[in-house]
C-alpha cells in the first residue's frame, strides 16, 4: 500500500479518502449526498472505524466561548478536525 501524503495521524487521511473512493466507486454519481453520508459511515463501521451519524459537535472561538454547534455528517470526520484543530491552534 502506497501513501503520498504524511499525514502524521498514521495513515488516516489515506483510510478516510480511500472509503470514500470505494463508497463513490460502489454507488457512482448523481444520489443526494445524504446517500453518500450514510453509505459513507456504514462503510467507515464496517472498516473498524467508531463512527456516529451526524454527531453534534461544539464550535469555540480561541477564547474558549462557544459560538455554535455544528452538525457534522459523520464522527471519523470530525474527530480527526478537532484533534487537528486543538494541535494546531495559536492563540
């Protein structure tokens, strides 16, 4: 298995686009994307991904206060931004 990117999350960015391939692949074109997201997180789940539909997730400006909540289309998704938004935030 060849990655092109280094994504310093061990692989997880060429886990998710390659389910996500494999979803368009299996589905083609043209399906509302409520399709797509929910072909998406049975596929994530079928590949050991936790993942949660819709889940909703908080959205913080650098303060720390609240500025909306934010309902996300799947959780393998959304986990990876926050982890990503909290490593790489500046104050």
């Amino acid at each position: 298995m060849s990655r092109c990117v280094n994504d310093q999350l061990g692989g997880l960015t060429y886990a998710i686009i390659g389910t996500a391939m494999a979803v368009h692949n299996e589905l083609g074109p043209s399906h509302r994307e409520a399709v797509y997201h929910q072909a998406m997180h049975q596929q994530l789940r079928t590949r050991g991904f936790a993942s949660e539909y819709e889940p909703r997730l908080p959205v913080m400006d650098q303060h720390g206060n609240l500025v909306t909540v934010y309902t996300g289309p799947i959780t393998a998704l959304t986990t990876c931004y926050s982890w990503n938004t909290k490593r790489t935030a500046t104050p």
